[in-house]
C-alpha cells in the first residue's frame, strides 16, 4: 500500500477575481527549485457571484462581454493557465493543486491530477473520465474544465473548475456568444454538451457543499492526506503584490496573443436534414467545433468528434485520425467521417483566408463558439 503524502487544504470562499487567481499564484511562486522539499497545497475554492474568467492565451474583448460584465457587476480577469473562458461563482467549485512540478507531460499531469476530481464526483455518485484535451466528462458533457501552468522556477499548478451548477442564460449575456444569432437554441446547444453535479444527481449542489467530496476524492486518488491549514504571511504579502501588479493590471488583462482569431460557419447536407458547422480557428489550429442541427441530442460519435477537435491542427492527417477514433466509422448522422473532415477542412481553408486578413473578432467561450452567417 502506497504512503500517503501530507498535503495542506485551504479553503475559501466569495473571493475576488483578481484576489482569487493571486493566491494561487503565489502559492505556485512558493515552490521554486532551490527550496526545501515541502507538501503540497490543495486549494477548494469559490469566487464571488459572478466573475468572468479568460484562459491565458485569450483574447478578453473576444471572449468577455465587457459591458454586461459592467452592467452585471461581473469582476474580470485572466487565469495564468490554459483553456476557455469561464463564469465561476457560488455554484463553481475552483481547484487549485501546487506542488513541484513533476518530470512529466503536460497531458500526464492533467490526467494525473483530474484523478482527484474524479474520485470527488464519484463520492457523491458521478462517474466522470478525462475527455481529451483539458475537459472531464460524465456520458460525453463536459462538467469540468482543466489547465495547468508551470512558473519555471519549479512551482506547478494543476487548476480546475468543477460545475456544481451553471446559470447558462447568465453565462450566455456575459460571455461572448451572440444571442441573436443564436436564438432559443443558444441555451439548449449549451446543455447538450455540459452538465453539471446538480443536473446529474437530481440534487441541488453548490461549491462549497461539493468541496468536501472532492477533497476526499484526492484523498483517495492521489494518497494525499489533507491537513487544514491557511496562507503563511510571506505567501499572503505575495497575493496582494500579485493581484495589484499582475491580476488588476490592464497590460495582463488586455495582453492579445500573436495570432487574431477566425469564426466561419457552413452548412452540411446529411439524410437527416441540415447540419451547420461552427468553427473557431487561430491560425492553423483549431480552437472549437460546434454541430448544430435539427436533431434533439447530438450523437454520441459526433459529440467525442467535437470534443477530440479542440486544439487539433487544420490538415488532413490529424483530422482523419481524430475522426476514425472519434467516430469507428458511423457519425450518427447517416454520414461517413471523412464527410465531416471535409466540411472542416473546407471551413478551415476560409478561417484561415479570413485571420490573415481580418482583425481580430470575438469567437466565444470553452462552451460554446460564435456564429458567423
């Protein structure tokens, strides 16, 4: 039997936007190489009701609605880590593991660290896998988001964000997906490909009554075992410098990645009636992939074929291989997938015309893309 490792818990509550991704930072900054061994940290933590969150490599004007963050008193900030835009409040459980960053992959230490959230839901009667990229899954809707983010003076941060619940009409008005053009299927669309701890156990969860599970969960999965504990004075100095200098700074908050973002849209004829593609590129990389349609749930084959796109680069070979995984050989829709790979590959061709001569537009959150007529 494997000896359990102590591990520090803190638990907060209601923190700020800036105030909450500081802390974590400064936790991650406490690990540098030429230090001492010590244990590692477990943060389970919620933010205020609401507060936006943009992935690192983010564009914020693309992907915030900054006036209805504005007018919904919203609080806005970029993640050192990886990944979509977020809403996170009461009903969002955030995870923060720091420790010593592994000799291992990036992927590795997602799958690795994901363990303990997945043990969490299964405490409370949730089976959830890794879903590809930086996602956890229960029957192919997304209920957890994943990144990661080393400091390069030996810290790692394995961050997650955990739906307890998730007010999708209020996600709709604050991120940047046009509710114009999506109409009444904007919410549907959403709920066909996330879910949440509420929704699956038919019992109404928050994030501070889901924190116990998982911390138990990574009890369990990653033999740690947790002590309650609280920010030292060093590391507690630390967050206040980071969130004025980094979190509340607009340089941080406004940084733009080297390559602008492209949303195209087309239309697939399948025997079932019409399929619409929503593709969300940067550069030659494919950001997301939405299929809308005139069918009640997406299926199975296609939604993994969605999920497996994220992050995958616009050229045949990748894409056919995602496809033959994804699909085994049936898309759901009375189409092969090689069909779909050439609806992608065309819609690719048109996203990269339009980010090498265009600038830069909104294209939508981890959930779901723009819709470009």
């Amino acid at each position: 039997m494997t000896e359990s490792v102590e591990a520090r818990l803190l638990r907060d509550d209601g923190v700020g936007a800036a105030a909450g991704l500081a802390v974590d930072d400064a936790l991650t900054a406490g690990y540098a190489r030429e230090e001492p061994e010590r244990p590692p940290t477990l943060r389970l933590y919620t933010y205020r009701s609401h507060c936006a969150l943009v992935g690192r490599y983010q564009h914020l004007e693309a992907e915030v609605d900054l006036d209805a963050c504005r007018d919904t008193g919203t609080q806005v900030s970029r993640r050192p880590t990886g990944g979509g835009a977020i809403v996170m409040g009461d009903g969002q459980l955030g995870v923060a593991l720091v420790t010593r960053a592994p000799d291992a992959r990036p992927r590795e230490l997602l799958e690795r660290y994901s363990r303990g959230v997945v043990a969490g839901l299964a405490e409370v009667g949730i089976e959830a896998s890794f879903g590809g990229k930086n996602d956890l899954e229960v029957a192919g809707r997304k209920i957890a988001g994943l990144g990661l983010y080393a400091d390069g003076r030996g810290g790692l941060l394995f961050h997650a964000s955990v739906l307890a619940d998730l007010d999708v009409p209020f996600m709709l008005r604050v991120l940047r997906i046009p509710a114009a053009k999506l109409g009444r299927r904007a919410v549907s669309a959403v709920m066909a490909r996330v879910t949440t701890v509420s929704r699956e156990t038919g019992v109404g969860w928050t994030g501070p009554t889901l924190r116990d599970a998982v911390a138990k969960g990574f009890e369990t999965a990653l033999g740690l075992e947790l002590v309650e504990g609280s920010l030292s004075d060093e590391e507690r100095l630390a967050a206040e410098r980071l969130e004025g200098e980094r979190y509340r700074a607009e340089e941080w908050l406004h940084e733009r990645g080297p390559q602008p973002d492209a949303v195209v849209s087309s239309v697939l004829r399948t025997p079932g009636g019409l399929v619409r593609l929503h593709l969300a590129t940067q550069g030659s990389t494919i950001k997301s992939v939405v299929f809308t349609g005139d069918y009640n749930e997406v299926p199975a084959p296609l939604a993994r074929f969605e999920a497996a796109l994220k992050w995958t680069r616009l050229e045949p070979v990748s894409l056919n291989r995602v496809a033959a995984q994804a699909c085994a050989g049936e898309t759901g829709l009375g189409i092969p997938p090689e069909a779909l790979v050439d609806a992608v590959l065309r819609a690719g061709e048109r996203a990269l015309a339009r980010s090498s001569a265009a600038p830069v537009r909104a294209q939508g959150s981890c959930y779901f893309p723009d819709v470009a007529e």
